[in-house]
C-alpha cells in the first residue's frame, strides 16, 4: 500500500509540476517572441526610415553601404528591398541571380494572410535556420513620384530577417532551470507529502495492521485507538464494532461448541468423525476409552494408527462409508483393557458437503455384548425349551419299558436269591448281574425322572455326596467297556473325604459322560486319569492323552446336538453342563490336536454331612 500510494502521489504531484512547467513556458515563451517582434519591428522601421531617405536621394552607392553595414550586425541575418513584381533590387547579402518572391511563399504570406493589424513579422524557416523576419512595405509618397508611378500605392517592400538565436538561448536556459527548480519543488513537495502521510496515515493505519494481527493471534480483546472525526477515525470506531461482534460469535460458538461437546461426551456410545483421509476430526470421552488414549493422541490422526486395536483396515466402517457413499453398519469384536472380548456395533453415516459430495463420515460405536449375550441365552432357552418338549416324550414313552423291565429284573432277583435256587451252581452270578442290572435300570429311571422335571421347569433333588465312593461305583460300571476297548481307567487317590451338594445319578450321570468321552478319544488303548482335589473349590478332573479335540470344535463342544463321534447324539456334554451349572459349578474343557484333553469339574466350597 505504501509503494501505491507513493507511486500514485509521485504521478500526481509530477503531472501537475509538469503541466505548470509546460503552462509557463508556452507563456515565457510567447511573451519573448513578443518581445523579439517588438524589437525587430523597431529595427525594421528605422532601416526602412534610412533606406526611404537615401532612396528620395536617389544614392545606390550610400544605399549599399548602409545594406553592408546592417550586414555586420549579428542580430540582423538579411536585409532585402524587393520592387513591385517581388524580385530583389537591393540585398545585404548576395542572393541567388533569378529570386523571385511569389505570393504564395511563406514571405508574402505574413502580409497577404492575415488581417492588416497582424502584418508585421513571423518566424518562419530558411536554408540558413529560423528567422524572425519582418516585411514592410515601401510606401508610394508624393516625393517618390519623380520616379515611380503616382497610381501605385507601393513601390516595393523591405524585408528584414533577425536571428532568433538570442531568444532560443534565453528560452532553453530558462526551460533548464524551470525544469531544475521543477524537480527541486516536486522533491520538495513529494518529501513533505511523504511526512505528512507518514504522521496522519501511515502510522495510523500501522495501528489496524498491529490491531488485526494481535486478533488473528487470539487477543480478541485488542481494539484500534480512535481520535477525532475523520475518515481514518470513522474506519477506526467500525473495524472496533466488527471486533466487537467477531467476538461475541465467537464466544457464542464456544459455548455451542462446549455445550455439543457436553452432550456428545455424555453419551455412552463412541462417537468419532473422520476426514476423507481418514483422519480423525473430533471423538468423544466414549471413544477414547475404548482406544485407550488421550485426545491430543487421537485427534488429526489417522484412524489405523488410533483404532489399530479396535478393527481391522479391512473392515473399517468409515472407509466402506466414504466408497459408497452410504450408510454402513458391521460387528467388530476387540479386546478390552480387562482382557475380555467385547462386541461392538459400529454404524458409519456419511456427512455431504455443499456440493453433495461426501465429506465426512460419523461412526457410532454401540457395545452390543450384553445384547449379545441375552439372544443367546435367548437362543439356549429356546433350544432347552425345544429339548424339554423332547425329553418330556422320550422319559414319558422310555418309563413304561422300564418299569417292566424292572420287574423282571427284581423277579430274576428274588427268584435266585431264595433257599432253593441259591444252591444251583452260577446263582451267584446270576445274582449279581440282576442286581447290577436293577441298579442301571433305577438309574435309568431316575435319569427320565430328571429329564421330565427339566421339561418341566423343575429343579432335581441335591444331597450331600461323597466324591470318593461315586467315582468308584462310576468306573466300575465303565469297566467292561475299558475292556473291550483296552483302556485303562486310573482314579488318583484323595487326601482325605471330599464332598459336594449333587444330585447322585445326575452326578454320576456327569462322571459317566466325561469318563466315556475320554476313552472314546483313543483308536485303541490309552490311559484316563481320574482325579479329586479340594482347595478353595472341588474340583474333578477326567484326563485322556487321545487325539484331542482342534480349536475350532472346542468352542462349540457343549452345544447341543454337535458330536464328533460318529453316531453320537451331541447330548452329553450338553447336559453334563447344564447339570452342573444347575449346582452351581462349572464344567470347562482344554485340549489340545494330539496331546490329548482334561476335562473339569468345578463346584462351590465343599460341604461335609452334618
């Protein structure tokens, strides 16, 4: 602005020097030539005075010499006297023999085209430069008509050319040191102008300047110094007043801004707004809880860098927001800081710019573990219900069979037990496997007993159970399996008594599954280990070192009907759980492809009878 503003001044100020410089010398200018005429003018009335007198004298030698005298005068260039017919009759210099002055020429043009009062002189231009040449006519008096034709009024005409030299002299000298003492003013007048705009603007304007940076840096307090009632002074109260309304928007856009953020932050999901770039623009606390970070770390950042431990670029919601354009929802599982595996729904909705294309895009991030959890259980209650209705059939068409068989069973009994039939030889054993026989079927019995109090909704009957003595009655009855099988069934010894509160079939029930899996884990032969431990909580153990169970199955080994047995209902370990839980334990597996698998049973503080 500065340079603009000097440059413009300085034009200013140099167009108005010159054009009075240019005023001035055309009117110096004039008023020497004025001058010039004046003189010669004077000089060409006293010549033509002297040469009329030696003319009535009829004296050529005289009038000559006078010519040749007015030839050595330097301000005098040429003194001719021409006759009627314009041919020169008298000359101070030698003229060109045949010189004739036509009307036409710019001599005779200084009488014959202007009016009478203007005929005098003109400069005009001749092979030797710029003359003033003056052109008087001789008069025909009386006393000249001894000579001349008393019918003419003009004998002939006396020009007489003065150098111009002088005055084009005096007028470039006074040119020059116009121009001089011009650019002397203007230096002057452009120095003065230059300290005045210095004092009354430029530092004035110094203060906007300082004024509007210090605003640009975040004094929204700073205001320009207002003095006076002129235009700057008027700038001055106006550039205040948008100060003083910038900052009230602002403020008000803070406490919008606060009061946004307040809300966002109050919400529970994550909520986090990603650039094109997938650069995160804003996140609420909710966010940043899960990412595990500050929010100087987070914000301007790439989201790959912040939410690495969130999701997986291949399925960044934000990034399949930005490509269609659309909204996208999808189910991301991460890890808490706790270790364990939440579900999160994350739902990415785009944000258009002016011209409709997508801008940003805002996630949601809502955990739906808890949700996940209740359709499961949802799921489970609905595949229990599914199984009560099959079980309540089942027990119900299974115990009339039974109850016959049963019967026969305890007829078998009695009948070899009695004084006679004791004596045959093999009663004994014949004795033994009835009653071995009526103990299953009660226990049959007691297991439809349960499957229709569960389809019932009903809780079994617990009691006081000894482990020791129940897992010795269980391996003996899986003892002619082992065999047939070549597996070894090995029950670890305990310290002392350990007890649980149980259901006894159900229990034996549970040691029966898991004991049947395990040496059903060999192709032929292997080892299961039994074992009992009491601690803060009893614990049951059946270990087998067979084929193992691979990771992708051990996740669905307690679902129902899922079986890796050929021929197996996928019921077992179901219901195992399902028992267990009802107790108030736990049942957990670890396996691992080739090394075999543990099974455990867990159960609350053991109670001892009494």
């Amino acid at each position: 602005m500065t340079a603009g503003l000097a440059f413009g001044v300085t034009a200013v100020v140099l167009a108005v020097i010159g054009l009075g410089a240019y005023l001035f010398f055309i009117h110096h200018r004039d008023r020497l030539v004025d001058a010039a005429r004046a003189t010669a003018r004077l000089q060409s009335d006293l010549i033509r005075a002297a040469l009329e007198h030696q003319m009535m004298e009829n004296d050529r030698t005289l009038i000559r010499q006078m010519l040749q005298t007015f030839a050595r005068d330097p301000a005098i260039r040429q003194v001719l006297v021409l006759d009627r017919t314009g041919r020169p009759q008298h000359a101070s210099r030698p003229v060109p023999p045949g010189t004739r002055f036509a009307l036409d020429e710019p001599t005779c043009r200084i009488c014959h085209a202007h009016q009478p009062v203007r005929r005098d002189s003109a400069v005009i231009e001749t092979e030797g430069g710029s003359v003033l040449r003056s052109v008087l006519p001789i008069e025909n008096r009386p006393a000249c008509h001894a000579c001349h034709d008393p019918r003419n009024r003009i004998n002939g005409v006396l020009i007489v050319d003065m150098a111009t030299g002088a005055s084009t002299n005096e007028l470039a000298g006074d040119l020059r040191w116009m121009t001089i003492g011009g650019g002397l003013l203007a230096l002057c007048l452009l120095a003065a102008i230059a300290v005045v705009m210095r004092i009354v603007v430029h530092r004035r304007l110094n203060r906007f300047e300082e004024t509007a940076r210090a605003i640009a840096l975040g004094d929204l307090r700073r205001r320009v110094p207002v003095a006076g009632n002129d235009t700057l002074s008027w700038l001055g109260r106006e550039f205040n007043d948008m100060a003083d309304t910038a900052e009230r928007l602002l403020d008000d856009l803070r406490g919008q801004q606060q009061r946004l953020e307040t809300v966002i932050n109050s919400v529970d999901d994550g909520i986090v707004v990603l650039d094109r770039n997938l650069r995160v623009v804003a996140a609420n606390d909710a966010f940043l809880q899960r990412a595990g970070k500050e929010r100087a770390a987070v914000v301007g950042k790439p989201c790959r860098d912040v939410a690495a431990t969130l999701c997986a670029s291949a399925d960044c919601p934000g990034l399949s927001c930005f490509e269609s354009a659309e909204r996208f929802t999808s189910i991301i599982a991460r890890t808490g800081p706790d270790g364990r595996t939440r579900h999160e729904e994350v739902r990415s909705s785009p944000v258009r710019g002016a011209g409709g294309e997508v801008a940003f895009a805002v996630e949601v991030w809502r955990d739906i573990t808890g949700r996940r959890a209740e359709e499961a259980r949802m799921a489970e209650a609905h595949r229990l219900a599914s199984l009560g209705m099959l079980a309540s059939g089942f027990s119900h068409e299974l115990n009339t069979p039974l109850a016959s068989v049963l019967t026969c069973v305890e007829g078998i009994l009695r009948t070899v037990e009695g004084k006679e039939a004791a004596a045959a030889p093999g009663a004994s054993d014949v004795a033994e496997s009835a009653r071995i026989a009526r103990e299953q079927l009660l226990r049959c019995r007691a297991v439809t007993q349960h499957f229709l109090r569960m389809s019932r909704g009903q809780n079994s009957t617990t009691d006081i159970l000894e482990l020791g003595p129940l897992v010795a009655a269980v391996v003996r009855l899986v003892e002619p399996t082992a065999r047939e099988l070549g597996v070894t069934v090995l029950v670890e010894p305990t310290a002392g008594p350990v007890s649980v509160r149980a259901g006894d079939a159900q229990l034996q029930q549970v040691l029966l599954n898991l004991i049947l899996n395990g040496m059903q884990a060999f192709p032929r032969g292997g080892t299961v280990r039994v074992s009992v431990s009491n601690h803060d909580r009893v614990h049951i153990r059946v270990q087998d070192d067979g084929r193992g169970i691979a990771p992708e199955h051990l996740t669905r080994i307690f679902e129902p009907f899922f079986s890796l047995r050929p021929g197996g209902t996928g019921l077992g370990l179901f219901l195992s759980q399902n028992l267990v839980r009802g107790w108030g334990g736990e049942i957990s597996v670890a396996s691992e492809p080739g090394k075999g698998t543990t099974f455990e049973v867990a159960f609350p503080a053991a109670a001892s009878k009494g």
